[in-house]
C-alpha cells in the first residue's frame, strides 16, 4: 500500500529550480509581480479592517440615530461614532444646519395646541407631537439648499473613500496573470532561441528553460487569485455602505426639513410678519386670506 507524503507548497524543490533556471527577463517579472503582491495585500488588509469598521460603527450609530425625534439631538449631545461613513455626513449637515440657524434664522410664531374637544377623535388617538409646528428658530427653504449641498458632497467623499485603494486589488486581478504569461512567453522565447543555436532539441535541454518561463505564469495567478476574491467581497460589501448612506442622506434631509425649515404658506407668512411688527394691533385680526395678503402688499 503506498503512503501520500504531503509536503509544503514551497518546500518542495521545484519553484527553486525554476526561479534558478529563469531568465534576466523572468526574473524582472517575478520581481514586478512580487512588489504588486505587496501593494495587493497591503490595501486587502487594511481596506477589510476599514470595512469592518465602517459597518459595526455604522449599525451603532444609525439605531442611535433612529432612537431620537429631534434630528439635530446627536450633534447637540456631542455623540461620535468614529469610523461610520453615516455620522461623517450627518456631522456635516449637523454642522451646517447649526451654523444656518445661527446666522440666517427665521423667527416663527409659536401656535398653541388645541384644546382637545377641538381635535378629532384620529388626532387625539395618535398624540400628535406639535414640538416641529412650535418650533420658533427655522431657516428659509434656500438656506436648506446649502445644507443638501453639504450632505450630497460628504456622500460622495465618503463613497470615494471607501473605494480608496481598490484599483490596486482590480489591478492585479486584471494585470498580474497577464504580466505574468508576458515572462513565460519571454521565457520560451528565449528558451527555443537557445535550443536553435545550439542545435539541440533534447527534452534535456528543454526542459529547464520550459521551467524557468512557467513560474512567471505561477506567480502571476499566485497574485491575482486572492486579489480577486478579495475584491468581489470588498465590492459588494462597498456597494452596500453606500446604497445605504445615500438612503441615510436622504431620511436626514427629510427629518430637517420637516422639523427646522420654514415651509409655511407665503399669506402665512405675511400674516406673521405684520403680527410680529405690530403684536397689539394685528393680535385680534382675523386670519387673513391669500388674495387679500397679495393685495396689501401690492398697495
């Protein structure tokens, strides 16, 4: 009964004596695909530590997100969640929105709630929160405008981000098998240029030379394999983030209008601002229509 000897890849005598036999030109390509080598693993380790981190940050930070009414609540409690591409744009547009509110603020006057034998019986069932209507300090709907600037750009910095290094993983999928059959032809080339010179077409002369071109071509898929699992996984898992931060993007967008932009009809507005200049005078009028709100102005 005969016994099967494993042995190590590398340990066995045959990559040895290709590399050995290789030519100056084989020699080169191992060499160009051995720094790739390097570069690959490099951004596989590194980009799947960063992936990692992205979504168990990211999972943390969107269920506390989700957790508060107020949008504006994190950014006030000076939470962080480091490494969750999801924070990265909610602090900007946190950031720029508070930075709005500040400087081109919109005074809204607050409106009591209604008595509950006015409300209907829906309204009352539901406890309508009234918090965004009585909110006073809003900004104007072209303020809003730079703060969608702001989110759309941290998205896309975010998306670029992720998908920082990844040319290198495609590059080796795509180059390094092709690189590597470049030393193997170069090496045949070489090797049957010999064997007509010298006039001798043994299997003895061949083979050496055979040997030498062939690791150039090993060496090449050696690059390329993990490089390729790497990258699919990595892919998919990028293409993920995303679609789930500009999913994010907008649900932010949607809360901060809803509860900080001034969205009120413009005879409400006029209304307001009357009231506002003459408080005694306009606190008794009657609700004042949107022809008849026009028709002021325009005298």
């Amino acid at each position: 009964m005969h016994s099967i000897v494993l042995t190590p890849l590398f340990a066995s005598g045959a990559l040895q004596f290709a590399f050995k036999e290789a030519t100056t030109e084989g020699k080169i390509t191992i060499s160009a695909l051995f720094v790739l080598s390097i570069f690959s693993w490099t951004v596989i380790i590194t980009k799947a530590r960063q992936l990692i981190i992205a979504r168990k940050a990211a999972k943390k930070f969107y269920t506390a997100y989700r957790e508060v009414r107020d949008p504006m609540d994190l950014h006030n409690r000076k939470l962080e969640f480091p490494g969750a591409p999801g924070y990265e744009v909610y602090a900007a547009g946190a950031d720029e929105l508070a930075y709005q509110l500040k400087n081109n603020p919109v005074t809204v006057r607050a409106r009591p709630r209604p008595p509950a034998h006015e409300q209907s019986p829906v309204v009352q069932d539901l406890q309508t929160d009234f918090i965004a209507r009585n909110n006073q300090t809003k900004i104007s709907a072209a303020s809003f405008d730079s703060v969608r600037v702001v989110l759309e750009r941290e998205s896309g910095l975010q998306a670029l981000a992720l998908e920082k290094g990844m040319i290198i993983l495609s590059t080796a999928v795509a180059g390094g098998p092709f690189i590597g059959l470049l030393g193997t032809v170069w090496g045949v080339m070489e090797t049957f240029s010999g064997i007509a010179k010298a006039q001798s077409a043994s299997l003895t002369a061949m083979a050496p030379g055979v040997a030498g071109a062939l690791i150039a071509t090993v060496t090449g898929l050696f690059v390329a394999i993990p490089a390729m699992f790497a990258y699919n996984y990595m892919v998919t898992t990028i293409r993920a983030i995303t679609q789930e931060l500009d999913g994010f993007s907008g649900e932010f967008a949607t809360h901060m209008e809803h509860r900080y932009v001034d969205n009120r009809p413009l005879a409400e507005e006029i209304r307001d601002a009357l009231q506002g200049g003459d408080r005694g005078q306009w606190e008794n009028a009657a609700p004042v229509s949107s022809d008849s709100a026009l028709e002021g102005v325009t005298s």
